[in-house]
C-alpha cells in the first residue's frame, strides 16, 4: 500500500536492527567491488541512506557525483555517469531499467531482498568476487 | 503420557539439530536476517493500541496456512471454533461463545463490516491468506486509533506490498479428503509513482460428514476470494470480494436434523484511501454483502412469531457507505490523533417461512468523532488517552437513537528489558440491527427495539520481557459486562444481569536462531458463576524450525475438559505437523497433517447428543512457485 511507500522511506529510522543489518549487505558488497582501495567513494541518490554509508569503515559519502567510484541508486531511474563509475541498482525496478550499466543490484523481489551481481559487468571491470559471492553472479543481457 | 508422544518425538528429534551449527555462510545469513528484521509488521504495529500479536509473513507461510482459520488456531483469548451454520465462532475459555461484534477483521485500513449481523467475523474463517503479508491481532483496544466501529479484538490483515514482490505466486493445495486450493497473484511497480496488486483464489473445502438421528450433517464449502489494488501517488484504489458457498451443517432446527438446505455469501467492497500534502487522510468506502441462509428440517426450525417451519429461507443485503477522515498532529512530547467518520448502512430482509413470507428494508446512520492522545513523559514512558462518540441515528422510529462514548486510559513503561503494560477501556458493543428490528410480525427472531447495547468495561494489565532469545509475557484482564445480550425463544432478545470475567494468559519463546524457535503458552478464563461451558484453559507448544531446505511448523493444542447440553467433551489434543522442502528459491513442495491424533477440540452444540471436531484429520498437499 502507498502508506508503506511513505513508509519504507523512514524505514531505516524504524527499524534499527535491519540497518545494521543493511550495513553489513553494503559493506561485503563495496568490500568485494573494491577489494584493494583503501577508501571508496559513494554517491548515493537518497540523502537518507547518508548515515548509513559513512558508518561503514573505509567508505566516504560524496556530494559531487564525477569523483565518486560508485554510484548507489535509491530512486534515479537513469543516471549520467562517467565510464569508468561503477553503477550498482538498489531497486527493482532501477535494476530493470538499467540492466546494461549496473555492476549489480540489491532489491526486494518475490517477498525476499535479493542480491545479484552482472557477469559481464564484472569482467568488464576486471573483478573477480570472493568465493562466496560468486553464487550470486548472473548473466544478465 | 500416550497421547501426544508422536508430537514429543518430533520434539527431540528437531531440538537435537537446533545446537547444530548453522550453515549459513556470512551474507546468506544476513539475507535472511534482514528479510525478517524487515518485516512489514515493525512498521505497521503500534503497541500503544492495546495487546499485539503478531503473525509474520514467514510464520503464515511456514505454517503453510491457506485461511484466516488456519492462524485463528493458535489464538488463546478468545480461541475459535464453528457454528451450527459452519461459520467461525470465536469462545472465551469457560464461556458459550464471544458477541461477534467483540470481533473486528480490518483488510488493510478497511473493516470487514455489516449492517444486518454488525460484524463481518462470520465470514472470517472463508478469508485467504495468500494475498496477505502479516497479521496482527490486538486486544484490549478501544478501536480509536483504527477509527472504525467499536470492538475488543481488532484483526488486521495486511496485504503484500508491491514493490516487495515485483513479481507473483502460483500456489496449489490438496488434501486426502478432495478438497482443493488455487490460488494466483502478482504484484509490480509501473514506476515511482504507480504501482499495481491482483490475487485470485478459489477453493473447495470437504468436511468429514457426520450423522443425527439419520440425517447427514455436512458442511463442505466453495469459496471464492478476490483481491486488488492500485496506487498512483497519494491515491489507493482497493477492491475485494469473498464468496462462499456452504452445506448447511446442522443447520437452524430444533433437533439438529437438516434434510438441506445451503449457505451462501457474497461480500464486495471498494475501498479508495487519498493522502493530501497536509497528511489528511480522507477514506471512502462502499461495501454490499448478500447473504442467503436456506434450511430444511422436517423436525422444526423456530421462526420467531411463525413458531416452527420446515422450510427456512432468509436473504439479508447490506449496503454500507462509508466516509472517514483521520490525521496525525505530532508536537514536543506528544502525539494527536484526531478523525471521524460518517457510515449509512441499510439493510434489506426477505424471508420465506413454509407458506409465509417476511419483506422489510431499514437503514440507520453512524457518526462518529474520536481522538486520541499519546504523551511522552520519558524516552521509556507513554501515557494513552482516548475519547470517542459515536451517534446512531435509526430510520425506524420503533428504535431510540443512542449516544455511546469510549473512554481509554493507558500506560507503557520500558524498564531495562521489560515493558508494562497496563489499560483501562470503557466501551460497548452495538446491538446487531437484526436483534433490533423486524417488521411487525417478529419474524425470524423475536426482536427488541429497546435492547440496550452491552457495555464491557475492560481493566488489563500485562508485563513483557524481552531479550535476544527470549521473550516471556503474562497478561491478565478483568472484564465487568453491563447489559449482556441473549436470546430466549419465548422472550426474544433481551439484556442479562450484569456479570464479569477474568482472564489470564502466559506465553514464553526461546529463539534458537532466527529460524528456529519454540513457544509456549497457557490460558484460562473464569466467568462470574464458575460454570464452564467450553473448555476453561488450554495451551500451545509451537515449533518452528529449519533444517538445510526444509521448514517443520509443529503445533500441539491442549483445550481442558468441558460440558455442556448433558454432553461431555475429554481434553483435547490438536498435533499439526507441516514440512517444506524447498526444491529451489521459487519452487516448494509442502506436506501438512492437520488434527494428526484425531483427538482435537470438539464442540458440543444444542439438539446434538454428541461433539463434533472443529478441524478434520487431514493431509494437506502443497505446491507453490514464484515467478
């Protein structure tokens, strides 16, 4: 219903044992994508999830969206990036529409938050996921 | 103890795994956990509204629960059963049965109402659940936060969120007796600000068949359920239809001898819910309920003035217009809710009795106005007020406009890991229109235009403690009921004595990892004269466990022994045992063995020499696959 949309908005205020879970998802995914940088720059289109980045050690939140590494998607549909950012889709329907730029997403789908990273994407920018990531690879067209 | 040894063994065998270490690898683990800790019902719940319980997605679905009936079982306060007509009935230990109007079903922000019955809870046992993505249950409420009709026990049922699904389920059951279950829906969002749910169901529920004095007493069912909704920005369109046709079971007569007879009902509703930019929520609704009850019984049904009838036939068609209005002001320590709302329900009443015949129409309106109060003393300390008046204004002069108000009071205390919880709630039940008003010849029911509505005054008081694996909680309410309602043949409806009730509940469950955990509880209730006409205490074991792709729900319930009518019924014992093996993410096979031992709760009814079970002994086949 729309008053779980409004809802699911403050959620991370609501609900602070999910968060911390949420932070940990982030942290193995960012962790995996970025196996050797020391800091990894986020961009993130919700201002709400701001806290929740930069509490994970190693990640700092950016405001200009040219200098980050990666470009986190709450809400955009369709983004301008430089080609060498990583686009990774928070939502179904992100993940749907931009199926050819995003490295993976994170995202509810049949009652479950699902996880899933692009095979091509991947290879295209050189990264090979650890071990237990790798189930979680797909190829996606 | 023989019985019920097939459950402990189930026990020990399942509590030898629970102390094996997980196998789940770090990020799948926190998959998981984070699916629950997400949970619709964290967002929904609100504990200042009384008693809450809640049953997750993941418990419906691990219970491989296909009805409402399927989660009432596990109810403790009131517990439930059936009628004489196959309907659900919900009992408060020792007591006959509940007042229907003591039991509110709200599908979202929408109250299964009626206007002929008062409470749409006859239908519940029909509602499925698949549509349904967690439930909560609340006692000791005073309604006003849910800004609906008055009621004790409020059952909201939340259906699944689109953007949680982006996708849908096919799920078909079976069980060894011919029954059926289809059931299909899908959810998606189109985009940011429109997004779309459609559920289906259809079923054929056979029953064991039983015999009176030669006459068989059946009771299968065909239902029909559906579902849908539409969202577009702050608009919600919602639309729902049950529809069900029963055999008659024991039907209305005297004796309990139906030579036939059918029960059909069909509810519609559409429910349209606008959020302005301020907040405001403005609710309309229309709802139309046609019922047709038809009973043969050549030893005699009682038709109020017409004396006895063999053949029974009334039709009712409510018609239930609704408006509501609601808003949240939220300033320093406190937090305002203040509505209102304006409902027409009119009723239309056909009867035909043997050679004679009943036709009335009448309608009566509701107003209503209602706030509520919630103040922080503390970061671990909220006082509750509420205030309600609802004015019923009658069509018929025969019947006097009332006045009733609800007065709430309420206190939450946190201290370290318990909460306190302690209400006081004064409140009535509305008489069903059909106690209130016929024509003039009185039929099917001997009415009463002066019939006061019940008054319960409810004093609660419950403490909680909470802990990473355990949480305990002990709840006691003492209830003065002023103007009950009953019915006497000769007399018709009329108001009783004073009396009250006290009860007691206790549960405990230890979480052994978030998939599995056991609970525990027990039950009693006491009514002012000591009788104990159903079973005056019970109690559940519930474990709910996982081991690498398969999901056990198990369930033992213990009701007392009771009599009643010169029958006696022995302590019941009621082992469901369900199994889910996940053959993939989207595709499970279920087995699930209802009333197992063939020794669980029996109801004794009028005009019957002896109990009839409320659930079968069945094997339930269950398939689902998500796409």
């Amino acid at each position: 219903m729309k008053k779980f949309i409004v809802l699911t908005l403050f959620i991370s205020s609501l609900l602070g044992s999910a968060v911390e879970i949420e932070k940990g998802i982030y942290k193995t995914i960012l962790k995996a994508l970025f196996p050797t940088k020391k800091v990894i720059k986020v961009w993130s289109d919700d201002p709400s999830k701001k806290d929740l980045f930069e509490s994970i050690p190693g990640i700092k939140v950016v405001n200009e969206k040219k200098i980050a590494d990666i470009l986190m998607l709450f809400n955009t549909l369709n983004v301008q990036r430089n080609s060498n950012q990583m686009i990774f889709a928070n939502g179904y329907l992100i993940l749907q529409r931009n199926k050819g730029v995003v490295v993976g997403g994170f995202y509810w789908q049949k009652g479950r938050p699902n996880l899933i990273f692009i095979k091509n994407r991947l290879e295209k920018v050189g990264i090979v996921l650890p071990t237990n990531l790798q189930k979680y690879i797909e190829d996606i067209k | 103890m023989k019985v019920g040894s097939g459950f402990l063994g189930m026990v020990l065998v399942l509590s030898s795994w629970l102390n094996a270490e997980n196998n789940y690898q770090n990020i799948d683990y926190l998959l998981e956990k984070y699916k629950l800790e997400s949970d619709l019902s964290k967002i929904t719940k609100s504990e200042s509204n009384g008693f809450v319980d809640i049953f997750t997605r993941d418990d419906i679905e691990r219970m491989q629960a296909k009805t409402l009936f399927d989660i009432l079982k596990l109810f403790t306060i009131p517990f439930i059963s059936r009628t004489n007509i196959n309907s659900t009935m919900f009992i408060k230990p020792s007591q006959k049965s509940m007042p229907m109007m003591g039991v509110r079903i709200f599908i979202n922000d929408h109250d299964i109402s009626a206007s002929v019955y008062q409470s749409g809870a006859l239908i519940c046992g029909s509602i499925t659940l698949d549509n349904i993505d967690h439930i909560e249950v609340y006692r000791s409420s005073a309604s006003v936060e849910f800004g609906n009709e008055t009621s004790s026990v409020i059952i909201k049922l939340y259906t699944k969120e689109p953007s949680r699904e982006e996708g849908g389920k096919i799920r078909i059951s079976g069980d060894d007796k011919g029954s059926s279950y289809l059931s299909v829906y899908q959810g998606k969002t189109i985009d940011k600000d429109r997004e779309y749910f459609f559920y289906a169901n259809t079923n054929k529920i056979n029953r064991e068949e039983y015999y009176n004095k030669g006459y068989p007493l059946k009771s299968d069912s065909s239902n029909s359920n559906i579902y849908a909704n539409y969202d577009y920005n702050r608009w919600t369109f919602e639309y729902g239809r049950f529809q069900s046709e029963s055999d008659p079971f024991l039907g209305l007569g005297t004796q309990a001898t139906p030579s036939g007879g059918d029960i059909d009902t069909t509810y519609n509703y559409l429910h349209i819910t606008k959020i302005l930019e301020n907040d405001l929520r403005i609710q309309s609704s229309v709802d139309i309920i046609d019922s047709s009850q038809y009973f043969q019984d050549k030893n005699g049904i009682y038709a109020g003035n017409y004396g006895f009838v063999q053949n029974y036939l009334l039709n009712t068609t409510d018609k239930i217009v609704s408006l509501i209005f609601d808003k949240t002001f939220k300033y320093n320590k406190n937090s305002l809710y203040i509505g209102g709302f304006y409902k027409h329900k009119h009723a239309e009443v056909e009867g035909n009795f043997d050679t004679k015949s009943l036709s009335f129409k009448t309608h009566y309106n509701l107003y209503s106005i209602y706030l509520e109060d919630k103040y922080n003393f503390s970061p671990t300390m909220m006082g509750i007020v509420s205030l309600k008046g609802d004015y019923y204004r009658y069509s018929s002069s025969e019947i006097e406009d009332k006045n009733k108000y609800i007065f709430r009071l309420g206190a939450i205390k946190n201290i370290n890991k318990f909460q306190i919880k302690a209400f006081f709630t004064k409140t009535y039940y509305a008489a069903p229109l059909i106690s209130l008003y016929s024509d003039d010849k009185n039929v099917p029911y001997k009415t009463n235009s002066s019939l006061k509505f019940s008054q319960p005054t409810l004093h609660s008081f419950g403490i909680r403690y909470k802990e990473k694996k355990n949480i305990a909680n002990f709840r006691i309410s003492y209830i003065k009921l002023t103007y009950p309602i009953a019915y006497d043949p000769a007399l018709g409806f009329i108001n009783k004595d004073k009396t009250f009730y006290v009860q007691y509940e206790a549960s405990y469950t230890h979480k052994f990892d978030i998939k599995n955990r056991i609970t525990l509880d027990v039950y009693h209730g006491r009514r002012k004269d000591m009788m104990e006409y159903s079973p005056p205490y019970g109690g559940h074991i519930v474990l709910h466990n996982s081991y690498k792709k398969f999901d056990f729900f198990n369930m033992l319930e213990y009701r007392a022994s009771y009599s009643d009518y010169n029958v006696n019924v022995d302590a019941s014992y009621d082992w469901t045992l369900g199994v889910r093996y996940h053959y993939s993410k989207d595709l499970l096979f279920g087995i699930k063995g209802e009333n197992i031992l063939n020794k669980g709760y029996r109801q004794i009814y009028k005009g019957l020499n002896f109990p009839i079970s409320i659930n079968d002994r069945k094997i339930w086949f269950n398939m689902e696959y998500q796409f």
